[in-house]
C-alpha cells in the first residue's frame, strides 16, 4: 500500500491527494493563460482570480470546521 503521505516537513505532513489537486489547479491556470492570450485577453486576471479563488476557499474552509467542529472542540 501506498504512503498517502508525499512528504515530510517537520510537523508539516503533504499528502498526495493535495499535490495532485495543486498540480491540476496549475495546468489549469497555465492552460488558461495560452487561451487567454490566443483570444487577445489579459492572462493577468486570470491569474489574479485564481490568487482570490483560492484565498476565499481558504478561508472558507476553516470557517466551515469552526462552524461543524463548535461543540467539541471549542466548548
């Protein structure tokens, strides 16, 4: 059976799945960025939604555990 931990860091443990998706968000982003610029658009924007994308998942993210994980953990 496969680790489904990639690497090691310290405390910080990355997992496969995480470099997978990582790995599929950036081949979307550049993909994005040869579309752009074959339909005469600026790529800038796209990249700067991805940055906002993925800060607001973030973050909506943790507020999603905060919220389901109220009750035992922070009772």
């Amino acid at each position: 059976m496969i680790d489904p931990i990639a690497i090691h860091l310290g405390p910080i443990e990355v997992h496969w799945y995480g470099i997978i998706i990582a790995t599929a968000v950036l081949a979307g982003a550049l993909l994005g960025t040869v579309e752009a610029r074959r339909r005469g658009e600026d790529p800038d924007k796209g990249w700067s939604m991805l940055l906002l994308v993925i800060v607001t998942s973030i973050v909506a993210a943790r507020l999603y555990h905060v919220i389901h994980e109220w009750g035992p953990v922070y009772s």
